[in-house]
C-alpha cells in the first residue's frame, strides 16, 4: 500500500466513524463509563447522611468539629484501545476481515473521546506486545493509532492475550477503561485479566467471522493456519472432525465470556458482516454505571 492509498483508506474511516460516534455516546457518554476517577475538592462540616468513610480526621482534630472531604468527578478520561493483530485477526469471509471492523469500531471509539476532550493510547499485540502508544488528545494522535492499525505487520502470527494484558497494568498506572479488540483464539489468561480488570473498566470485544462459528460441510477443503503458517487438508465431511472444530471454537467463546464476566468486565460480540453500530450502540445504553 502507498502512501497516498493509506492516506485515501484512513480519510475515508474518518470520514465514516466520526459521524457515528456522536451517535454511539450521545448525551449520556460519561455515565457509560464505570471507572471514572474522583478528585478532592474541598472540605466542609458533616451533615447528617454523608458518609463517615468520607471523614477528614486531620481537620476534625484541629477544630473539633466533624469535616467531610468533597470530591468532584475528573472531566478527562483515558480510553485504551488493546488491539489484536495477530495473524487469525486478518481473516474474512465477508466484504470486510476481523481487523477492518476492529479498525472502524476503534476509530469511532477514539473520535467519540476527542469530541469530549479525553485521552486515547493504543496496545497492538500478537502473543507480544508489538506497540505501545501513550494516550494523547487530539485528530492527529487518533490518526496516527489509525494509521499504525492499517499498516500492522506482526513479527508474530500468535495470539496470547496475557501480554497486553500485563503490560496494561503496568504501564498505565491512572484508571482508565480498556477496550479489548480481539477473536479471543486463546486461552490461559484469566490471571491477567483479573489483575487489568481490577484497575480498569475493561470491555471485551469480540470479533469474528461467521464462517469460523461452526464448520460447515463442503467436503475436502484446502486450509492455512493463519497464526501458525500450517497447511493441511481436511475432510470437513467427517462429522467427527466438524464436531471437534466446533468445540474447539466454542470452548475459546465460553472461556472469553466466564473469564471476563468473573472478573466484572464487560463484554460484546460483533461479526463481520453485522452493523456493528447498533451493536455499540445498544451496549452503552444498557451498560451498568
């Protein structure tokens, strides 16, 4: 790709997402989010029904009488974008792949947070972590991740969730909430998300092409991992090698699902072919504050 075609593709999701994410948060975009960071304010007198955790006993010793600690929401948020570019994330049956639709949903994300003045870092990673750029504000921040997003190429084709993972936590030491943008063709990372869970609103989304839900039987077939570089053969007319498929790729679903919800985060699916905005959409409205 040239630069005047990466230039051409990344204008043309700008001009497709920053329309749809004042759709996506409209009116309502900072209670959707349950992290969001409290500062001290000030102090006064207690009143009846404040809560006594809330006491600032310095205070109350000086002039012994009982004082409170107020504090204000932080206007400014800071949203992670933890996206998967592994080798399986380039697959598609449809008109788009799974890292086009992770394209589009996080650059309506990142431009959702620049109209509201917030922050937007980025994660890409295979089985490592590949890049890491710091939250800043502004369009030419934004079009920058965008850019880095078009242009990936792993140096590994693998997929191991628990990197990013851990390297959110210790990097990003301020709450912030993590969108996790992947197929979830892992396991063996319910340790790391607990711990970024523990100290960020983390929302799992998950990415997937509807050929990969369950395999369909059209006989031998031609077949190249895309994460392992393997090619092989197989007889997907064989109920056996269809059901063990299946359960394969259920069993990665299940274990994203239990292993996000057991440790409070959020989760959604989107496939290639759906209109993934009235899925956002829906999500954030019904979302818990």
């Amino acid at each position: 790709m040239t630069i005047t075609e990466l230039l051409k593709k990344v204008r043309k999701i700008e001009l497709k997402t920053r329309g749809l994410s004042n759709q996506v948060f409209s009116g309502t975009y900072k209670t959707r989010f349950k992290g969001r960071g409290m500062s001290f304010s000030e102090v006064r007198q207690y009143q009846y029904g404040d809560d006594v955790r809330n006491i600032d006993w310095n205070v109350t010793a000086r002039t012994n009488e009982p004082y409170v600690k107020v504090f204000e929401e932080e206007r400014e948020l800071t949203f992670m974008l933890l996206i998967d570019v592994s080798g399986s994330s380039f697959f598609g049956t449809t008109q788009k792949s799974k890292m086009e639709i992770a394209t589009e949903i996080a650059a309506t994300l990142a431009f959702s947070a620049s109209v509201n003045n917030d922050k937007v870092g980025a994660i890409f990673f295979s089985d490592k972590v590949e890049k890491f750029i710091p939250p800043k504000k502004g369009k030419p921040h934004i079009m920058r991740i965008l850019r880095d997003m078009i242009y990936a190429k792993p140096s590994q084709a693998k997929t191991n969730l628990s990197e990013p993972l851990k390297y959110l936590t210790n990097i990003i030491t301020k709450r912030c909430t993590a969108f996790v943008l992947s197929d979830f063709m892992c396991q063996d990372y319910h340790n790391a998300i607990k711990l970024a869970a523990n100290r960020h609103d983390t929302i799992g989304i998950h990415l997937y092409d509807p050929l990969e839900v369950s395999m369909p039987n059209v006989g031998l077939l031609p077949t190249i991992d895309a994460e392992t570089g393997q090619s092989k053969w197989i007889d997907t007319a064989s109920k056996t090698v269809r059901d063990q498929y299946n359960q394969w790729y259920q069993g990665n679903f299940e274990y994203f699902k239990k292993t996000f919800v057991r440790n409070n985060a959020d989760v959604m699916s989107v496939a290639t072919n759906e209109a993934y905005l009235s899925i956002l959409i829906k999500f954030f409205k019904e979302r818990r504050n």
